[in-house]
C-alpha cells in the first residue's frame, strides 16, 4: 500500500487506493477540508450552469406543467410570474451547499455511533464527519460528466436530470411526470460508489470485518430508498 503524503494525493487516491487514503487521514488532522470545498463546488456547479444554459421559459413552463399541472390555469400562471431565473438558482445553490452539509453531518453522527462499540476506535464525531467528505468524493465523476454533457449540448430544451447523468432517472430517461421521478433521480450510481467507500473507511478505522463495514455503510441508504419505495407503491 503506497503512502499517501498529503491532501491532495488522498483526493486523488480515493478514488482508486481508498485502503491508503482513509489511513492517512486517520492519522493527520485538516485534511478534510479539501474534500469539504471539493464536494460542495461540484455538488453546485452542474446546476448552476444548467441553469445558465437552458431556455428558461421553456423550462419554467415545463416546471409548472409537470408539477402542478393540477392546479388551474390561473394559479398556473401565478407560479410562473413568481419563479424568475435569478430565484431558482440561488435556491439551487442553497439547496447544493447545505445538502451534502446537513446529509454529512447526519451520517457522521450514525456512523460515530454505529461504531462506539469497537473498543479500538477513538475517532469521534468530528473526525467522522471529516471522513463523510473524502466518502462523498464520487460526486466529481457524476458533475464532471454533467458539465461534459452540458457544454456539448446544443439543444437549450434539456430536461434538469441532465446534471445527474449517474441517476436512474437519466439513464432511463425517467419523466417528470412520474410519481417516480423524485426517487430515480435521488438513486445514483455515486451513491454505491459512497457506500463502498464507507465500508472501505469503516474496515481501516476499526476492528470490523468487511462484511460489518458493509452491512453498517449500506443501511441507512437500504433503509431510506426502501422506506420511500413502499410510500410510493402502497
């Protein structure tokens, strides 16, 4: 296992010797914080340009149509008046930085209790929620081919699902109109990628077994998209 000797090494390295990245950090202090501004810049920057791009009358009528298609016409055309470029992407923007900022801090929380039970752990909340942002890294593959995909796009009609090209809802060209929408859009492949980079963490940080590592990575995503696929089939 080769050394990893700094931060961003380790940002590299995540990606394909995680073993060695999640030991390092174990041992050094601030390193997180490269992730941190990593994962908040590309979790922004694919909406922000879309937003930047697309038609944005089209978009907004294909917003209210699909979304509150029903309402009538006049509370339509209410929404329309209310929703201007400059709104919806400070609300993207928000959404992006205290998204992954709530999410990680919640995880962290799960994951520091999870793992109390291990006397060898000495790593507290801060340290697993440090640790949340080197698991989250896999959001650059899925922005970076977003902005791929935007910057040779032609067409300014493109649907929104366009900035997660890793999401079931891109991949199978899920409609906004389905009840599924939301829930193909929030299952990624990014995410998979995470939760194998939590069991990875997990295994070098404590004295669990992989199979452990893994089944505590993976529940509460198991959990979550499972609570919801119920909610929406019953």
């Amino acid at each position: 296992m080769s050394e990893v000797t700094n931060p961003f090494q380790a940002c590299n390295n995540i990606f394909f010797k995680p073993n060695g990245v999640f030991k390092a950090i174990d041992e050094k202090n601030n390193w997180s914080w490269i992730p941190f501004f990593v994962v908040i810049l590309m979790s922004v920057l694919p909406a922000y340009l879309y937003i930047n791009f697309v038609d944005f009358e089209w978009y907004k009528n294909m917003l209210v149509n699909t979304q509150y298609g029903e309402l009538s016409p006049a509370e339509q055309d209410n929404i329309r008046g209310n929703m201007a470029q400059p709104q919806v992407m400070v609300f993207m923007l928000i959404g992006g930085i205290l998204g992954p900022i709530v999410v990680n801090a919640i995880l962290a929380l799960y994951l520091n209790l999870t793992t109390k039970s291990d006397e060898e752990n000495l790593n507290g909340y801060t340290d697993w929620y440090g640790f949340t942002w080197w698991t989250g890294m896999p959001v650059v593959v899925g922005a970076l081919l977003g902005i791929a995909l935007i910057a040779i796009e032609d067409n300014h009609q493109v649907l929104p699902t366009i900035v997660s090209p890793l999401s079931v809802a891109y991949i199978f060209n899920v409609s906004m109109e389905s009840d599924w929408f939301g829930f193909a859009q929030a299952l990624r492949l990014e995410t998979l990628w995470s939760v194998y980079l939590i069991t990875v963490g997990i295994t070098q940080w404590t004295s669990f077994d992989t199979k452990k590592s893994a089944i505590i990575a993976a529940a509460p995503f198991v959990i979550i998209m499972g609570v919801w696929a119920l909610i929406k089939l019953f």
